[in-house]
C-alpha cells in the first residue's frame, strides 16, 4: 500500500501531465484563431468550436499527431515524427488514419507525401 506522500505525489504527477494537455490543446485553439481572422465573424465562430470539438474528440495518440501537425501547417510523416518523439511508421498510420477520417488531407509531390490539416475539419 502507498503512504499518504506517495500518493499525493502520484497525484501531482497526473495533475501536472492533464495540465500540459490543456495548454497544448489552448495553444492550437490559438494557432487556429489567427488563421481564421481573414474569414467573417460567423463562419470563424463555427470553425472554432468544430476544431474545438475535434481536438477533444480525438484519442491522446490522433491528438498527438494533429496537434503537431498544426503546428507545421504542412510536412511528411518523418516531419511530424521530430516533433512528437515517435517512428515515422507510427506517424504514417496515424496521419493516414486521420485522412480516412476526414482531418487531415494528403497530396503526393514527386515521390514524396505530404500532409496538412483540412480547412475547418469536417465533421465526423
């Protein structure tokens, strides 16, 4: 059985993890607004709360993936393997998953492939 410290270090361990989430997902929220303050005041409202929506819908894994996508605007699977740490095969499925799913779209350039976030995210 864990003692009273351990346990509250556990604790502050999850806090601290469900923390830094929040601020990623605020930080593409905010990514988004800006890319939205050419488009009118309605359809900007209703984009943000589809990405809103989308963000919270996603499992940890996708969320990883778009978020760091987003951030890139544009790249290939290796790109966004860089920024979250994991194989670019890994990434490939997972930037291919959310093609199928409508989020993400996918252009070939000579031999290479490329991804980028689709505008205002289709509703899944």
């Amino acid at each position: 059985m864990k003692s009273s410290p351990e346990i509250i270090d556990e604790l502050y361990q999850n806090f601290n993890l469900i923390k830094d989430y929040l601020e990623e997902i605020l930080s593409l929220q905010r990514m988004i607004l800006q890319k939205l303050e050419g488009k009118k005041a309605k359809d900007a409202s209703q984009d943000t709360e589809l990405d809103a929506w989308l963000l919270l819908r996603l499992p940890d894994h996708l969320r990883k993936t778009m978020m760091a996508l987003a951030k890139l605007v544009e790249a290939r699977a290796d790109e966004v393997a860089k920024i979250t740490g994991r194989a670019r095969a890994i990434e490939s499925g997972y930037l291919n998953q959310l093609v199928r799913m409508g989020y993400v779209r996918k252009m070939r350039r000579k031999h290479q492939i490329y991804f980028s976030v689709e505008e205002g995210y289709k509703h899944g």
